[in-house]
C-alpha cells in the first residue's frame, strides 16, 4: 500500500500552497533550487513561485516530491504545521507572555518557519514546566507528605512519551525483527500463547508457570532468574498472557536492537532509559502478535473492525487499538490515527499521535469529546464527529476496557479509550457505516482544554481561557459561568 493510494487523493483534490515546506525540505536535503527543479522535471522559476506560494502544489509534483524524495504527503499538507502550530498555542497561551501576545497568524508564520524550532520552543516550555512541578513536590515532602509522587520518575516518563512521539511510534528494526519471529514461531500455530511459551522453553530453557493471586497479590509478571522460570497471574486474560511472554522475548532474543534505538534517542538519564526499554520492549510484543505486514492487509480489508482484528490475531480491544497507531512503515502506512486513554477522573495514561490532532501537551482533555462519555454505557463502542477551533475535523470512537479484575466485590480497574483520524480517512472505517461524514452542521465543537480553548458559548467549561480577559458582572449569567 503506498502513499499514493486512492484512500489519501483528499491531499490533491484541493489547492495545495506548500512553498514554506518545499524549502524546508530543500534545504534539509542540501539542494539547490536548480538541483531540485530538475529532479521533479521542472523549471527552477517554477519551483520559487512553489516556494513563494504564488502558484499551488499540482497533483503531478506532488507524486513526484513523493516518488523521488520518498516523503509522506501529509507533511506537505500541513500536519506537521498544525502540530506546530497547536504547541505554538499552547506555550503561548501561558499568562507570563500575557504582555506579549501573539495572533494567531503569527503563531501560524513560526510553525511554518521551523517546526523544528517549535519542537526546541515547546522542550524549552516544558523544562520551565517541569521546573515547577518539581519545585512543588519537593515541597509536598518536605511537607511530610508521604505520598507524595518522585518527581524524576514522572519527569522520565514525559521524556520518553516525546521521544517516542518524535518517531511517529513507529519503531521500523523492531517491526522487522518482530516479523522475523512471528513467521518463525507463531504462524503456524492457532494459539499466540501456547506458541510463545514452546519458543521461550526450547530455545531459551525459560518455563512459564501460572500462578494463584494469593501468591502474586499485586504482581502480573515476574521473571524468576535463577529459576528460569516467568510467573504469570493467574488474573490475566489469553491476550494478556501472550503479550507477557512476547514482551519476555523482547529482552532474550532483541535487547540489542532496543538498546541501539535508546542509544541513538539522546536519552541520557537512567530512568529514562529504563522507561524506554520497557516501551520498547512492549512496542516489539504488540509486533510479535500483530505483524505488521499481515496486521495492516487484514486491518484494510475489513475496514479497520477493532473487534474483528482482536479475535483474529487473539489481542485485546486496548491492543489493537495501541497497535493501529504504529502503522507508519514507508510507503505502507495505515490510517493515522490518535490514541487517548483516561480514567474516569479524567487523568490520561496514555496519548499517541499519527493524525496531528491537538492533544494539550499539559492538563486534561475537553469535556464535550466523547471518550468521557464512554463510561456510562461500558463495553459499547460510540462514535462522534469533532471539530476544533481552527476548524479542522476528526471522527472518534470510544469505548471501555477493564483490566485486572481482581474477583467478585473487587472493582474492575477500567479506562475508556479514545481512537480517531482525520475526517478524510473516516469512509475508511466499518465505524463510519450509515454517517453523513460531509455534513457539518452536526459536529460536536471541541477545544484542546478549557485552559486554552476560546469558545465562549460552551456549558461545560470548567476553567476560564487563559487566552481571553475574563468579564465579571454580577448582574449577567450566561451559559458559562466565566463571561470573555
């Protein structure tokens, strides 16, 4: 599948004025205008008039930037902009640049600029951000606050979720490594599971054992070193045994490959890298059980049914769901699609982006988006069309999963799931079935948080905009309790 494929003609169905970005590109790769113009067959007035934005991209040059310099279309539609342009917002939205704000515009020429420099602006902001979440749980210890969280252990956790956000997570030698091992060990086979425990006990001497939960207690896995031996509770389902002893496999056959990918991250602290071989390690099981050449055909030609995929490859609705964010191999990539996983406090555990959608870097999620919704009817999948502010438009599904149910009186711990792409991707979907994806009428407005969201008609804010100087009257109540 390539990127060229019917499923991605919205990006040359309209004008498309990409000339920030074709310079970009130019100068990245160290040509000239001269050099560049005549690879696509062009003449090099042509290609400045590209670059000035005085003529648009044609669908011809656009094929040929892809097939020659071997780039993803997107980037020329403005994703990466809109990423950039989304941080921009954020760390500008911050009330210490209160005396010196920027318009929109503005921030819109920055991202264009240099997504690069906005990535350095947005570490920049995090650090200061960083600085001051430290500084406050220091002083929750120092307070005697025995519960207090370590600090460097959630300041690595962040490091590593950019890094891996950086690569698009998509991880292309673990891929490959992962697809060596299934074809190896699991195709043959119905069960993952039993498959994997045969591969781990006849080439590794490591026995599995399933153990009761008064011996685990609070325990999943633990691998037993001097006795070759992983222990698996007994409270994991099938998909969650098999992704234990994949992700056992990951450190016995592949460590070297995680620790070169963590070498070349610039990764420099230890827990950092100790968070990043654990992601990794879980990115190569996710691999192992869903290959990823067999994973993206099956997944396209059922239309991406979530269920469906989970009883084939025997994976869980959460994993498939992770797994489906990964497709970003050149020239065979899936839809891009965003991930969100929260609590029913709203506290997010998880967030990934292939789709360039507006996750706020720091702070929740907007209270009109449907994954919050998802808790009042568990287990169904509902759908939901959005649109941001800057008018871009998404199509979502959400749904809960339970994990670790302890028994009977023991509340599962359950999380709801929040999965979508691009509105042009959506007729893609078995889940887009019966919608009306060209109607906007019916779209549900959303903001990236209320903290930076500008809407003043919303009912739900929790919080006013830091972006817009709140109005007090004592004698006017509107829908929101905080008037611009």
């Amino acid at each position: 599948m390539s990127d060229t494929s019917p499923a991605n003609t919205p990006l040359v169905e309209r004008k498309l004025f990409a000339g920030p970005r074709i310079r970009r590109l130019r100068r990245e790769l160290g040509l000239t205008q001269a050099a560049m113009a005549s690879a696509l067959g062009i003449s090099t007035s042509y290609l400045n008039l590209l670059e000035r934005d005085q003529r648009p991209v044609s669908a011809q040059i656009l094929l040929r930037l892809v097939d020659v310099f071997d780039i993803d279309p997107r980037g020329l539609a403005g994703d990466e902009e809109a990423r950039a342009q989304a941080q921009l917002h954020e760390v500008f939205a911050d009330p210490m640049f209160r005396d010196t704000p920027l318009s929109a515009a503005e921030l819109k020429d920055l991202a264009a600029a240099s997504p690069v420099g906005v990535d350095a602006v947005a570490r920049l902001y995090q650090a200061y951000q960083e600085s001051r979440t430290t500084t406050s749980m220091l002083a929750e210890r120092l307070a005697g606050d025995p519960s207090a969280e370590n600090p460097e252990a959630l300041l690595a956790l962040e490091e590593v979720r950019d890094f891996i956000n950086q690569q698009g997570n998509h991880f292309s030698a673990l891929d490959a490594a992962a697809e060596a091992l299934y074809a190896d060990a699991v195709a043959d086979h119905d069960e993952p599971y039993m498959a994997l425990r045969e591969r781990l006990q006849a080439n590794h001497q490591i026995s599995t054992r399933i153990a009761p939960v008064d011996v685990m207690e609070n325990t999943l896995r633990r691998f037993d070193r001097h006795r070759q031996t992983i222990f698996l509770s007994e409270l994991l389902d099938q998909p969650g045994r098999s992704f234990q002893l994949a992700y056992q496999l990951a450190y016995v056959e592949h460590m070297p490959t995680i620790e070169e990918i963590i070498m070349a991250s610039g990764l420099e602290k230890d827990n950092a890298r100790t968070v990043a071989r654990i992601s990794l390690a879980n990115y190569f099981a996710a691999a192992v059980l869903m290959p990823y050449g067999l994973f993206l055909k099956t997944a396209e030609k059922n239309h991406y049914d979530i269920t469906l995929l989970g009883r084939r490859f025997g994976t869980s609705f959460e994993q498939v769901c992770h797994r489906l964010t990964t497709l970003q191999r050149p020239n065979a990539r899936g839809i891009p699609f965003f991930l969100i996983r929260v609590d029913n406090a709203g506290n997010i555990s998880k967030r990934f982006s292939a789709a360039g959608f507006h996750f706020a870097r720091f702070g929740g999620t907007c209270p009109r988006w449907h994954v919050h919704d998802a808790f009042r009817i568990p287990g169904k999948i509902s759908t939901q069309i959005v649109q941001m502010e800057d008018a871009t438009r998404y199509f979502s599904i959400a749904r809960t999963v339970s994990r670790d149910n302890s028994g009977f009186g023991v509340p599962d711990n359950q999380f709801a799931i929040g999965l979508g792409c691009e509105i042009s991707h959506a007729q893609r979907l078995v889940y887009s079935r019966g919608i009306n994806l060209e109607i906007e009428v019916s779209d549900t407005p959303i903001g990236i948080n209320c903290r930076l969201c500008e809407r003043d008609d919303c009912n739900q804010r929790a919080t006013p905009s830091v972006n817009r100087n709140l109005r007090l009257d004592e004698h006017v109540r509107g829908l929101s309790p905080f008037g611009f």
